[in-house]
C-alpha cells in the first residue's frame, strides 16, 4: 500500500516523534511536511485541496487572492507568485487583479499592511493594469478550452521558472485564470489538484463576487455607462453547464448596452429562458427591461405557466407605460429530460436551430410585443429537440444590422452559426459577436445586440428522443 501523502511512522508504524515527544520537523526544522527533492510537500493531494478549500470559506471576500496566494505558498513551496487573471465584459481580454495594499499574514488570515510595502504594492498594480488578449496568449488558452496550461516564459518569471495557468469556472461559467509562477514543473498528479484548485477558487468568486466590488473593478477596461450597469448586473450570469445542456450568453456593445437583454433559471427537470430586444436607447431602455425581466421573473416564481408569465409582464409593463414603450421577448421553457420547448414569441428575437450541419429558423407565430395593449393573452407554441441540437437565439440588433455593406441579415447569421458548429456553446455567442462587428468593418454596433447559444445533451438514462419528423412543428401547446 502505497505511503505517499502520509506522515514518517516509526518502526511500530506510529506516527514519528523528536526526542522532545514532538511530530518530526522536516529538515529545515520548519514544522512543515517532508518534502521531496524540488521542494515540494509529500501531504496527500485531497488533504491539500482541502486545505485550500477551508481557507477560501474562511476568507474575506474582497482578499480571495491574497488568501489563495498564501495557502498555496504554505501547500506548496515550489510556488514563487500566484495572482488571479478575470475576464473583461468583451471577453476578449483577461485582467489581473490588483493586489490589496493589506496582505495575509502567514500564520492567519488576518490581513496587516507590512512596513515599507505600500509603495512597492501600489507600483506592483500599475504594472499589472496591461489586459491580456485572450486570443492571443496561454492564459488565453486556458481560458478558452478549459485546462491547466503550463509555459516556461511567463510574464516576468525568472530563469528556470514555470509558469502555470489554471481556469477558474464555476458550474460551467467561465471567470477568468489563476496565474502561478513556481520553481519546478508538476506532476501529473499535481496538475490534477490545481484543476480542482481552479474550480474551488470559481466557486469561491461566485459567492464573493456581489460582496465586493474589487472583481468587478478588476474587469473593467473601460467605464460602464449606467445603462450598461444595469444590464450587466440583472444577469443570472454569463454561462452555465450540466450533463443535460449548455448555456451562454453575450451582451454588446459590452461597455454601453442598453435594452437588450437574457435571463435562465434552472431547475431540476427544465431550464426556463427568455431573451428580450428592449427599446429605446441609454438608461430608458434598461429601466424598460429591468421591470419586464422583474415582472417575468416575479409571475415564474409565484408559479404561473408560460402564458400566465406573459401576460403578467404584459399588463406591469402596460400600466408602467400605458402602451408607449414596451418589449420585444421570446419567453421560453425547456423540458430537459425530453427536450420539448414551450415558447412565447413576443416580438422580433429569433431562434435558429442547428442539427448537424444544418442550420434552420424555427417557425413561430409572432404575437404582440409585452406592454403594447392591456389584457393580452399570450399562447405558448413548442417545437422538439434531438440530442446534440443547438439552438442560438438572438436580437434584432443581430440579424437586422446595417453598416455601409447592408443588411447583416438571416444569411449571414446562418452560415455565422454553421461554422461555429464545432465550437463549445461558451465561445459561440461571441463568435457571432465578432463576425457582425467585422460585418461593420470594426466599428461599433449601432444597435444593442444579444446572442444566447443553448446546446442540449439528453440526459443519461432520460427519455428517447421525440421522431425527427415532430421535430419543428409549430403547434401550439395543450
């Protein structure tokens, strides 16, 4: 049986003592675990991760980083420098946080400002402000295709230095890279742990995320305008993923978005969805989209069905605005087990369906657009879904999109979703993103746009799929 991880036993195969009655020290005399020839402790993996985890739960949630960096350093001696690299609202650029000017001390948590440091922290921030192009380094190739990636030239490493990169997701949620400098490579082993390392630490940002506004700094290239603070910050979140689907979405222009709008729940047999083309423009059109998806999410979570939902939001928005201004929304739930979608087409976003290498607009009977008249009633339609279907929804400020060419139109949304067939549902939305600003020759979009990709994997052991011929048809919902 095999001892690694364990501590030195005796020949009676207790635990090993000094003369003193003490556990044996290593040979530094430091009271750490043995380590092996590079340096590296010889504790068990699982009793590493979760020390890791315990001091995360215990951390403030404005010093995770701090934190982190500190067990890891005391987890692992081969660790030199560890900082935490998030995603910018483009999510074409990682930005490194800047460190706290209060660091861990090294037998606590608690955070003390050492003498002398505070000039050298603040200069250490300016230096790391830089983005990092997602496309164009192995942070980025973390990032994107989610495994650790190593590199011996590391930004700013020393000589004999490796330079690791872990993705940090959460429940399929891309949130940025942890960046570790250490002085030897991993094992395989090892590179295991830092993987689960990478989604303890997303789990962690996840519940930290709304208690600070140090991550939400860190993301910011530019300033959000206030229209854009709202949208971004009614978002469920940016991407989500089980054994049963996948799920993202994109908002842009990601700095100054103003009506447009998605929105998920997850529950445990469907996933209800809407996408919304708000209107006007600035801080109208969110305060517009604000109270639809509020109205929405209120009628869901008081039990209401599809129709009711519908018509709930209909009738706030309504009184709201008496008729003047009101939303475009595809209001939708899908059975997760059978793949059956019950859909409200309540204005202009469109749904395209891709099977295989065919990509196909799903009919649906457009009804009235949620806050233009009182007391509408609103029908759900359905359509079914094969496994490994794809279905990417988006607004007008997509498929109706004009530059000095014309009209981006359906043909070109098509064929955009065609040749991002191969792509995870994570980096379509984006891929379609870019195809539309290289569309208007790499200006900004005149019209909000958002792009939703939802792939759906039947579950394992779930219903057989609905026959191909049922697969589109438009009827409505009993």
């Amino acid at each position: 049986m095999s001892t690694h991880g364990r501590p030195a036993r005796d020949e009676q195969g207790r635990p090993a003592r000094d003369e003193h009655g003490r556990p044996a020290r290593d040979e530094q005399g430091q009271g750490r675990p043995a380590g092996d020839e590079q340096g590296r402790p010889t504790g068990g993996g699982g009793r590493r991760t979760a020390r890791v985890e315990r001091a995360l739960r215990a951390a403030p949630a404005y010093a995770l980083p701090e934190v982190l960096a500190a067990t890891l350093s005391r987890e692992y001696p081969a660790v030199s420098a560890a900082r935490l690299l998030v995603c910018d609202y483009h999510s074409r650029a990682l930005m490194a946080v800047a460190p706290l000017l209060a660091l861990p001390h090294p037998d606590s948590l608690a955070l003390t400002v050492p003498d002398g440091d505070v000039a050298a922290a603040e200069e250490v921030a300016e230096d790391i402000a830089e983005a990092i192009g997602i496309r164009q380094s192995p942070a980025g190739r973390s990032f994107v295709n989610g495994r650790v990636v190593s590199s011996s030239e590391g930004d700013g490493a020393g000589a004999g230095e490796t330079t690791t990169y872990i993705p940090v997701r959460a429940r399929g949620e891309r949130i940025g890279v942890l960046e570790i400098g250490s002085s030897a490579p991993w094992s395989a082993d090892e590179v295991g742990e830092l993987a689960e390392i990478g989604e303890l630490v997303g789990s962690a940002l996840k519940v930290a995320w709304n208690r600070t506004d140090r991550y939400e700094r860190a993301r910011r290239r530019h300033r959000l305008t206030l229209a854009a603070e709202l949208q971004w910050q009614l978002l469920p979140g940016h991407a989500h993923a089980d054994d049963s689907f996948s799920l993202a979405g994109h908002l842009e222009p990601a700095y100054s978005i103003g009506g447009d709008n998605f929105d998920w729940s997850v529950e445990h047999d469907h996933l209800a969805l809407t996408v919304t083309n708000g209107s006007g423009t600035g801080i109208s059109a969110a305060l517009l989209t604000s109270l639809t998806v509020g109205a929405l999410r209120n009628a869901r979570r008081s039990g209401a069905d599809l129709g009711e939902q519908a018509s709930l939001a209909n009738d706030m928005v309504h009184v709201r605005h008496g008729g003047r201004e009101f939303t475009e929304t595809l209001v939708m739930r899908i059975d997760l087990a059978e793949g059956v979608v019950h859909v409200i087409d309540a204005g202009s976003p469109r749904i395209l369906l891709l099977r295989g290498a065919e990509v196909t607009a799903v009919p649906l009977e457009q009804q009235m657009p949620l806050g233009m008249f009182p007391d509408t009633e609103y029908r759900p339609q359905r359509f079914s879904l094969e496994p490994g279907d794809r279905l990417v929804i988006v607004s007008d400020g997509v498929f109706a999109a004009r530059a000095p060419a014309g009209e981006y139109g359906t043909h070109q949304l098509e064929q955009a979703t065609r040749r991002s067939r191969l792509q995870p549902a994570a980096e379509v939305p984006l891929t379609v993103i870019d195809e539309l600003i290289e569309f208007h020759e790499g200006d900004d979009l005149a019209d909000d746009a958002v792009v939703v990709c939802f792939d759906w994997h039947r579950p394992p052991g779930g219903a057989s799929p609905v026959p191909p011929h049922v697969a589109l048809h438009g009827e409505s919902a009993v």
